[in-house]
C-alpha cells in the first residue's frame, strides 16, 4: 500500500502496479493449470516494495504526467520476480514455516516444487530482462552473483560468536541492498537520462535495502509473531547474530553463554532480553536511521543537476519514510520458540471424550450389537468373549469417528468392512505363524478371496465369509471403478504384509531410506484411504485424487501418524521384533540411545502434523480456482471434512493392535488361520 501523499505525487503508480501484477501471474507453468498457484503465492508479491522503487525511479527522471512505458512496468516485474524467487529459496534454506503470516511455499507445496519454482520464477525474470536490452540482464547477473555471495557468507558465519560488524554489514549490502538497488537503477535506465542519475538513483537504493534491513533484524527483537507473520526471535534462535546482537555481544558477556545451537526458549528469550536491555537496538535503529539520511541525500544530488521535479522526488523521500519508520519501537513482548520435544512418546488425545474409545453413545452401541452378532455369524468369533475382544469391541466407535454423520446401517457397513481389514492385519502379526511358507500360502489364499470378492460369493470359512459379506454391502454403494482400485490396492497390501511378517521372523531391519517406503505398504495407507472415500460417498474425481497438493498431503500425513503409532506401540514392537518401526530403525542406523531416537521421532511426529495443518490452511485457496469447476468444488470439500476429522483419527490409534481378552488373541488368530491354510490346500491352490 502506498501512502495518500505517494499516491499524489504518483498517479499513476497504482495502474501501474497493477500492468506489473499481470506480468508477474504469467510466470507459470504451461497446460498444467493445478499448479498455477505454486508461482503465484499472494505472500510472494504483497507489498511490492522493490517494483514499486523501480517505477519511482522511473517517474523522477521521466515524469508523472502519463503511465510508465511497458519496459519500465516489465523492469518493475522483473525484479518482483527475481524477490519471489529469492523467499522461495530461503524458506527452503531455513526451513521456514511461515512467510508474512501464511504457510510459506515450502510447506504447503514441499521442498523440491518450491526450488524448481523459485528457478521458474528467477528464469521469468531473465526471458524479460532480455527483452529490454543487453545492459540489464547483465546488471541482474552481477547483482544475483552478490546476493548469493552474502548468503552463503552469512550460513557460513551461523552461530559464530565472533562474527564482526563489518562481516554483517557486508552481507547485509549483498543480500538485501543490492537488490533494492537494482530496482531502482532498472527503473532508472529505463528512462533513458543521465548515466549519473542512474548511479544516484542506485547509490539511493542501495543506503535504502541497508535501511530496510537493519530495521527488519530490530523487529527480529522487538516485534511479537502476529505483527511479523513469521516467528519472532528467529535469528538468535537459528544463530545469525544481526547488529542489535553484535553490539550487545561487546557489553553483555553472559550473552556469549547462552548463544549455541539447540537453545531453548527460555534461554532464547533470556538472550533477547539481554540484548534489548543494554541499548544495541537504539544504536541499530541510528545506524538505519543514517543510512536513510544517505538515501535522501543521493535524492538531493539529482536536484542539483536539475533532474527530476521536485514533487516527484519529494514523493519517493515520502515513500521511503513511509517503509522504514513503522514498527519497532514498542516495548517487546514476551517471545515463544518451540519448546525441545518431550522425553515421552505419549501424545495427548484430541478428541473429545465422547468420541474416544469405550464411551459410547446410543448409536455406537446399537452398531456395536449388531456387529456382534455379526462376528459370531460368521465365525470370526467363537464365542462372546471373543467378540468383545478389545480390537473388535471399539469397531463401532471407530466406524462413527471416522465417519461423523453416518446413520446406523452406514457406519454398520463401515465398520463390518474395517473389522475385516483388522483381522486381515493381525494375522500376520500373530505370533504363531512362525514358518515362512506358511506366510506366503496364507498371502496367496487371502489374495484368491480379494480377487473373487466382485466376481463370485466367496466359499469358505469364518474369513471368506465375513469378507464376502462386509464386501457385498460395500459394492451396493460404491461405483465399479473405485471397486476396481480398492480391491488391487488390498491385493497390494497383502503383498507388503507377507513381507514385512518374513522381515520380522528373519531379523532384518530396512535402512532409514527404505522405512517409510516399507512401512507405508504395510500399513495399508491406500487401503485406508479407499475406505475414507466410502465414507465421502463416493469415489473422488482423479483430478482431485491426483493433485500434487493432495498427494503431498497424504504423504506427510501419512508419515506423520505411521510415526506416531510407532511411539505408541515402541514397546510392544521392540518385544516381537516389527521390523519397520521408525524408533528402532534409527537407533539401529544411527547407533543413538532410545531416549534420543525417541527424542527425534517425537519432533518428526510434531513437525509432520504441523505441517498437515499448515497445508489444510493453505490448501483451499489453491484448490478454488475461478472456473469453480466440479473438481475443485470437490477438492475444498475433501480438504474441509479432512480437517474437521483429523482430531478424531489421530484418536484411532487407541484401538490398540497389541490388545489382549482374557481368553487371548492368539486363540481367535491361530484357529483363523489354520482356517485359511486347510482352504488353501483344500482348493488347490499350492499347484
């Protein structure tokens, strides 16, 4: 925004901007409409500070009394571009979370899409730089060369203590002043006039970006998250030492101290209070506030050569007080940092308590009847006590959680066929089958079941048929294409099951590159994931299903609660050797203690979420495109019932696989599978 008396000297600007807005939404990538949004993040052009300097420096020299030329408005979006890009790349660098008060790009998008976009975006910028002339490209080359000089100066130095002020103020002048720089030279060579305006205007430029960033390492200190959209005293905390904290270092020796990598938070706002308490940020606002006297004065130089009008430059020496006067000053509030992740793998449930385990209501209760009656029809259970085994005896709650607004018959479907799919689970696990032969004819005699589920009723036992029945109430309410794909995705399953039960009887465990792979197929993630989609009622569009944003989303989710289970059942795990559980995969990589691979996966299972949320925020904007076609109708739909139930699924976790009745799951397990193995000889199937 600019201020009312920029908007005066400047007609023109906001027209402007706008003919620079429209330039810089066509950096994006062609015929694939669903990542539009990835370069056109409204956090990445909000305040168009560096285009707008461009367009100033133009006005000065050219006049105010028209619109900029086009190669003024496309030098404007060039650097706007080359700013974009540069974000993108440092979240990535930092890994930060949030990018003026949104979900940075990083975050929603993941790593890989937010680098190849920020080269999307740097190559956009030079395709039009090239289209002005053969001076500017090459003014953006020798400024890119310097920017990435300071940066990695400045990663070089983190958490050096004896970083100096000429080394920060040298990367400052690099990463920051060089491009506010460019702006404004690129604006001014547009205009075509003296080749010592354009040195002033640059020179102006440059004292200005020192300004500008020395006043954003004091908001660093001094401001609280809300007011910066990105968390507070994130630089002492990452460990660059800005001015304020270079300063305070020569007078505060108990600062040293608490400086180092892994500071907490109170420790992190020990330092800051240190540092605000012994004058350094007074003496870095006067070093900003010279910096801008510098500027104003390069502004003067061209009233004495006679150009630019004075109205126009007392318009720019408007606008530069405007972006460098605000914010700072007040007295800082308290700053919170992450706190270390707990020693403890347990994680509060999120549910309410009416939707946890063993507090039923009416409807869950009336479910859980029937299904009772159901596991004794068929055979799955041999007696009541079995049914009210404590894996099956929650089937009803977990169907109603997982699908809030079905009606008895629907959640009944629902938990019939996730009964069938715990059972199928568990076998594997039992701890009897000890042969791997066994293993694989059991696979082999499961995958038969699967595959004639849509074909013909299945004949057998207690599995085959509950299967088929559970099966047959689902085909009445989902299409033949999802029928398709789900029973393939269960034949999958089954597959990364027998695997994983031979990886537990020989012993081995996967490397740390392997384990999500491995453990993402023997959970049975896309099985899990078909069954969500009976609960939408359907079958999602695949232009839904395959959205880069929704896969990215099912990818960290998945990671997120496969971890987090594994800390809930680490114990148990560790006692029959599961081969996939994220603790004992690094402790057997890294040679860590428990306590620290606890440490570790416990921040991963955090972070995870914390990203799952950050793209369920995002999430809907990116999906809502303006056609409001049928898919993206859908897609925001998905997205909102996601988040709505996400508290309750991560509460699924409490119908717990390990779980033992009086007479024991060995029983009901060893008599199933005994079961399966005679109908697999029986059928022969071994030829």
């Amino acid at each position: 925004m600019t201020s009312e008396s920029v908007s005066r000297a400047f007609p023109a600007l906001e027209s402007d901007l706008d003919r620079v807005r429209e330039i810089v939404g066509m950096a994006d990538v062609p015929s694939r409409s669903e990542l539009t949004p990835l370069t056109r993040q409204p956090a990445g052009h909000r305040h168009l500070i560096r285009p707008t300097l461009a367009l100033l420096s133009y006005y000065v020299l050219a006049g105010t009394e028209r619109a900029a030329d086009v190669r003024a408005v496309k030098a404007a979006a060039a650097v706007e571009l080359l700013h974009m890009a540069s974000l993108y790349h440092d979240d990535v660098i930092d890994d930060a979370r949030r990018r003026r008060g949104r979900p940075s790009v990083n975050i929603v998008w993941g790593a890989r899409l937010a680098v190849l976009a920020g080269d999307l975006l740097f190559t956009s910028a030079s395709r039009i730089l090239s289209e002005l002339g053969r001076r500017e490209p090459m003014m953006v080359a020798e400024t890119a060369q310097r920017i990435c000089s300071g940066m990695i100066a400045e990663t070089a130095d983190r958490f050096l203590l004896s970083r100096t002020e000429a080394a920060y103020l040298e990367v400052t002048g690099a990463k920051t002043a060089e491009l506010l720089s460019l702006a404004c030279r690129l604006g001014a060579m547009q205009a075509g006039r003296d080749p010592e305006a354009e040195e002033d205007l640059a020179a102006f430029g440059w004292h200005l970006g020192m300004a500008y960033q020395v006043r954003d390492d004091i908001l660093d200190l001094t401001a609280t998250t809300g007011e910066l959209g990105k968390p507070a005293n994130s630089d002492i905390v990452e460990g660059v030492y800005t001015l304020p904290v270079i300063r305070a270092l020569g007078r505060e020796p108990s600062l040293a101290r608490l400086l180092r990598r892994g500071l907490t938070a109170a420790d992190a706002e020990r330092a800051r209070q240190l540092v605000l308490s012994c004058g350094a940020v007074d003496e870095a606002r006067q070093v900003a506030g010279t910096h801008v006297e510098t500027a104003l004065r390069r502004l003067d130089l061209l009233q004495l050569r006679g150009l630019g009008d004075p109205r126009s430059r007392e318009g720019l020496a408007g606008y530069v007080r405007s972006i460098t006067s605000s914010g700072g000053k007040g007295s800082p509030a308290p700053v919170t940092v992450p706190a270390p992740s707990p020693a403890s793998p347990a994680v509060p449930s999120l549910a309410p308590a009416s939707a946890r385990p063993g507090v039923l209501t009416g409807r869950q209760e009336h479910v859980q009847e029937r299904l009772d009656a159901w596991l004794l029809d068929t055979g799955l259970a041999a007696t009541p006590e079995e049914a009210r085994h404590p894996r099956w005896n929650a089937m009803a709650s977990t169907a109603v959680r997982f699908w809030p607004g079905a009606d008895a018959e629907q959640a009944e479907t629902l938990a019939r066929w996730m009964l069938v799919i715990a059972v199928v689970d568990d076998l594997f696990d039992e701890p009897g089958l000890a042969d791997p032969g066994e293993i694989a004819r059991l696979r082999h005699r499961l995958a038969l079941l699967v595959r004639g589920l849509d074909d013909t009723p299945a004949t057998g036992g207690a599995v085959a048929t509950a299967m088929a029945q559970a099966w047959e109430r689902v085909r009445l309410i989902q299409p033949p294409s999802w029928r398709t794909r789900a029973l393939g995705h269960f034949e999958e399953w089954l597959e990364a099951a027998e695997r994983e039960a031979c990886h537990r009887l020989s012993g081995f465990i996967p490397s740390l590159r392997d384990q999500f792979t491995l453990r993402l197929g023997s959970s049975g993630a896309p099985v899990f994931l078909d069954t969500f989609e009976i609960t939408y009622g359907g079958e999602l569009e695949p232009a839904v299903r395959d959205h880069p944003l929704v896969r990215r989303l099912l990818d960290v989710a998945a990671a997120a609660a496969l971890a987090e289970n594994d800390l809930r059942t680490l114990d148990e795990d560790e006692a029959v050797g599961a081969p996939y559980n994220l603790v004992r995969v690094l402790r057997h990589e890294t040679g860590c203690t428990r306590q620290e691979a606890i440490d570790e996966v416990t921040r991963q299972v955090e972070d995870g979420f914390a990203q799952v949320d950050a793209i369920l925020t995002a999430a809907p904007a990116i999906l809502r495109p303006a056609d409001g076609s049928a898919a993206s109708v859908t897609g925001t739909g998905l997205l909102r019932l996601a988040r709505e139930r996400l508290p309750s699924w991560r509460t699924l976790h409490s119908i717990d696989r390990y779980s033992r009745s009086s007479a024991g799951s060995e029983t009901y397990l060893a008599r199933l599978r005994r079961e399966l193995l005679v109908e697999y000889a029986e059928t022969g199937a071994a030829r």
